[in-house]
C-alpha cells in the first residue's frame, strides 16, 4: 500500500455497523462530547468529525442545531451516512492525509478511530491535520484505546458476532503484545439476489499510552490537554468502556491577540 494510499478497509462492515450492539453506544458518545465539548462552543457552531463513519454523531449534532463536516476514508461508510445524516457535508479522504482550511469552532474523532492509525508518525500526522483546520482556540476532543486500560485484557483472545436481518457475521480477535497491535478477523455473509455472499476482512488497531497521545498532542500545537477517562471521570459503564477521552485546545495565534 502507498504511503499516502486512502483506508477504505471500513468498506466491508459498512453494511452491518449500525447493526452492532449496544445500540445506544452513539448516544453515550454524544454523552461525552455534550460534556467536554459542546459546552465550550458557541450554539450553531461548526464541528468536524473525524473519521465520521455511518454519521450517527454527525446527525444527533446537526439535530442539536450544530454545522457539520464529516470526513471517512470508507466510501461505504459515507454512502451510509447521506443517509442517517443527510444535512451534513461529508468528505471522503484519509485521516493521515487531509487538508482543510481552518473553519471549525470544534473537532471530534469518536470509536477510536485514531486506533487504527498504526504509526506514531502518522498519528502525530493526523493531529496535526486537524489542529491546522480548527479556528483560534478551537478545541479537540478523540476517544481512544490505551495501553494502560487495555493492555492485559486485549491479551486474551476472544471473538464473538451477530445475526441480523440478511447479514451475518463473526470476529475473531487476537494480541500482538511485542507491537501493541490488535487483530480483528471479521468474516461477514450477506444475503444479497436471493444467495448469500461472503467477505473476509482483517483490522488492525494500534494501542499508545496515555504519554504517547499527549505528547503528541502537545508537539502539534494543542495547549491545555486533559485526560479523561470514560469510566471514573464520566461515568460511562460496559460500552465505552476502557477508553479514555483526550481534549485539547488550538492556541490562539499572535496575530489574532494583537488584533483584539
């Protein structure tokens, strides 16, 4: 694959991923973001969500009166999305790789999409992608896996899977330990023309600690990083459990605080 070649591996769960359990997994998310983020921005502001999906966030937003941008490297996923969130501007490029102006009051990265980011390099690509596109002041908020949460229990393999309407599907996992690298094998049959057809498809997610991200995240210009984590800090059980929410802010630049 080419270094600067788009992930479209989503494409192959896209028809399954509002599927999954738990279904209000999308509204606890929303939980989260309502307390460390909507709360600091002005009403109708401008959010950018990374790594957008199926566009669940990106419709309970723009319910919420918010504006929109929603990025996915997985045409699938975005195909979805027009759907659930059809007000949004939706974008498919990479998280490693886009450009976009700085026009967003707000950015959020939710599902631990940045996990799938299997670099640091790249990940400190990725942030700095979106620190470049937030206004003076903006403010960031991703949900992530780490190594400290996850570590002995990602070492126990485990799979599981569903059944649901005319789709079926299993995922296996396993733990690379040496690299940090989970490995999620996900074989899915969907019933399509009367026959069923299968598709097999590997993820890879990449754990980082607590020091990495905000490391990272400091080095690409964000101030005042905070670490939450889901469970202790924002009382968010089972679901979103062992994750941790990291929120920072874009400085403001000198030119802005000469100007005012």
């Amino acid at each position: 694959m080419s270094s600067k070649q788009r992930n479209s591996n989503h494409n192959a769960i896209a028809s399954i991923y509002d599927l999954k359990d738990p279904p209000d997994r999308h509204d606890m998310a929303l939980d989260c973001i309502n307390k460390l983020i909507l709360k600091y921005i002005p009403e109708g502001a401008h959010i950018f969500d990374l790594g957008c999906g199926t566009g669940q966030i990106a419709q309970r937003l723009l319910k919420k009166g918010y504006q929109v941008t929603g990025l996915d490297s997985s045409e699938g996923m975005l195909e979805v999305a027009r759907k659930n969130a059809p007000n949004a501007n939706l974008i498919l490029d990479d998280a490693r790789f886009f450009k976009l102006p700085p026009t967003f009051h707000a950015a959020i990265s939710t599902d631990v999409v940045l996990n799938y980011i299997l670099s640091i390099e790249e990940l400190e690509n990725a942030l700095h992608k979106v620190y470049e596109a937030l206004l003076d002041n903006g403010i960031f908020g991703c949900e992530m896996y780490i190594e400290e949460l996850c570590q002995s229990s990602w070492n126990k393999s485990d799979s599981g899977g569903g059944v649901k309407d005319a789709h079926v599907w299993v995922d296996i996992w396993s733990y690379d330990s040496e690299n940090k690298v989970g490995r999620k094998d996900t074989t899915i049959f969907e019933f399509v023309n009367g026959m069923w057809q299968r598709l097999d498809k590997t993820f890879l997610l990449k754990l980082y600690s607590l020091a990495d991200v905000q490391t990272t995240l400091e080095k690409v210009g964000f101030t005042e990083v905070s670490i939450y984590d889901v469970k202790q800090d924002l009382g968010l059980e089972q679901t979103l459990g062992e994750r941790v929410c990291f929120v920072g802010r874009k400085k403001v630049s000198e030119s802005s605080s000469r100007s005012t």
